[in-house]
C-alpha cells in the first residue's frame, strides 16, 4: 500500500534536507574557537566557551539528521521507505509525516526501548 505514496514524502524531504544545509551553515559561524589573546573576562569566557560546546554539539545532531534523511531518499529509490526495519509493516502516513526518517514503527520502537 506505502509503495504507490512513497514518492509523496520526497518533497517534506528535500525540504528538511535544505532547512538543514543551512542550519549547519549558520551553526559553522558559531564553532570557531575562542581566541585566548581576547580580552574578555572569565566569566565571559567561559560562557563563550560554553556557546561554542553546544554550537558544536547542535552541529553533530544535524549532521547526523542529514544523514537519516538522505538515507530516507534512499529508501525511496528502492521502494522500502515507510516499511519497518524490524517488523517489515507499513510505518503510519502519521509517524512518518511527523518523523521523516523514521525506520521503525512505534511497536517495535516502544520494543527495543
């Protein structure tokens, strides 16, 4: 049944893709490294510091969600997007509309948990 509606999920997809290409452009602004010959306070310092950690960190969760997704596109092209991974059942149009990239359907999910 999923088979014939893959192809509607491509759009949602390449949308997020590009949301995400230029969330990490901004996030690439935000990691250089703070300058020690600077002069700024400890305090100020050190809650630059902090900013960068979770600029970094931000950076990793997109990277990795761009990765699902073009994983996702894949799936598409050999006609197994929406299939669980685990169970092989069709993933509700629900699940996938709110979670893209999604592999497994909650079942199984709520499972490995």
């Amino acid at each position: 049944m999923l088979s014939e509606h893959q192809q509607n999920f491509l759009p949602f997809i390449d949308q997020r893709l590009e949301e995400v290409e230029a969330e990490l452009a901004k996030a690439k602004e935000q990691e250089n490294p703070i300058k020690p010959d600077i002069a700024i306070g400890r305090l100020s310092r050190l809650d630059a510091m902090q900013m960068q950690q979770m600029a970094l960190a931000s950076k990793r969760r997109l990277q990795e969600e761009k990765v699902r997704l073009v994983e996702a596109r894949n799936r598409i092209a050999r006609g197994t997007y929406g299939q669980c991974q685990v169970c092989r059942k069709d993933i509700p149009f629900e699940r996938l509309f709110q979670q893209l990239d999604a592999t497994a359907c909650v079942e199984c999910l709520g499972r490995n948990q």
